[in-house]
C-alpha cells in the first residue's frame, strides 16, 4: 500500500469518527432533514390537504422529528458507493418534486385514500418502533426487533413502497410511474446495502434468522 493510500485511508477513518461523536451526528442529521424541511412545506403549501397528502406530511414530520434526536452511531459504513446510493435514494423524492406530474387516476378515491390511511397507520408504527435509531447512510445504533421490526426487518421502506403504489394509482403517467419505480428501485439497493453493513455484526445475523421477511410478511 502506498503513502498516499495509508493517507487517504487515515483521513477517511478520522472523518468517520468525527462523524459518531454525539454533537457532530446532530449537526449532520438537522443538516440531513432540511430538504424534508422544504418538501413538506411544498406538498402543503402548494398542492393543497388530501388524505394522502396529509398522509406523506405526517411521515415527513416523523422522519424529521426522530432524525434530529436520533442516537449517534457505534460504526458507519466506510464505503463510498454506499454513502452515495444511500443518499440518491434518501432524496430521490426532493430531487423529482418539481418534475412530478398531474397524471390521471387508475383506481377511484376510495382505494388511494384507503391506502394513504393504510400508510399512515404503518409509517406511524414504524418510526415509533424505530425510535431514535433513525439514520440514511448504513449505520449500526441500537439494534431494534420489536414492533413492526418484528414482522419485518424494514418497514419503513415497505410503507414508502406502498405510498409509491398509491401515488401511481392516484397521477398515473408514464413519467410518474418511471419516478416511482426508480425511487423503489434504490431502496431495495439500499436495503441489501445496509443488510450487508449490519450482518457483519452477530447479533443482527440472529435477527435476520428470526425475521425472515424483508418487507412484506410471507412474501419478500
């Protein structure tokens, strides 16, 4: 290995040091939740109060709310490509919102508020299951099974798929349906990122082994 690599490899394992301590994490994680900031003052303020929009505002002030009281990592993942899928996916939603478009509804209002009320009952459960263990980039905090993390090992992302399926349902285009597919796309990368990060501790081997099921029951 050269200077220059043992260099590069000393100043990356110092930043991410830098990055557990208490203050820095805090510092980072409100940095993290300004664009969610904005887009739940945009969908609010400029595409008016329906269910699902009421809806994706809640999630929005949860994931806000645990993320700038969230526990500092033990270890974050050094990978690059990982700090970098995670952060295309995380604010895949801020960097479309200008693009989205009307669409046209596939399914009466029935069945997208239906499954808006759906994800708002499942995102609540899982933000408060998850707690202050809240992070977008790999990270190991406080390993948590219970509640809805004990039917599946991600339901965040399970309820974001289903907010996804409403959204297509309710402003089909083609354009729409390509943003939503896409924005799914990265999560299920991310999970396997993240899964392949967490696994190297043993104690979340054991939780895989116990709950089988990435994001939906018997199915996936």
């Amino acid at each position: 290995m050269t200077t220059a690599s043992v260099t590069a490899q000393g100043a990356a394992l110092s930043g991410l040091r830098a990055i557990t301590s208490p203050r820095m994490d805090r510092v980072v994680a409100t940095v993290a939740s300004l664009p969610f900031v904005y887009m739940l003052y945009h969908r609010l303020a400029y595409e008016g109060f329906d269910l699902p929009r009421i809806a994706l505002a809640v999630n929005y002030a949860l994931l806000i709310g645990t993320m700038v009281v969230r526990r500092p990592p033990v270890r974050v993942t050094p990978k690059p490509l990982y700090w970098a899928t995670a952060f295309v996916a995380t604010y895949w939603g801020f960097f479309t919102i200008f693009v989205t478009e009307r669409g046209v509804p596939l399914a009466p209002v029935s069945v997208t508020h239906t499954l808006a009320a759906v994800s708002l009952v499942l995102a609540v459960f899982a933000r408060v299951s998850l707690g202050r263990n809240i992070g977008f980039v790999p990270a190991q905090r406080e390993l948590v099974t219970s509640g809805a993390y004990g039917f599946v090992r991600h339901p965040i992302y399970a309820n974001l798929f289903l907010s996804l399926t409403g959204f297509v349902l309710r402003a089909y285009s083609p354009q729409n349906l390509a943003i939503a597919l896409i924005g799914a796309s990265l999560f299920v990368v991310k999970t396997l990122m993240e899964e392949d990060f967490l696994s190297e501790d043993p104690s979340y081997v054991r939780y895989m082994r116990r709950v089988r099921w990435r994001w939906i029951p018997g199915v996936a």
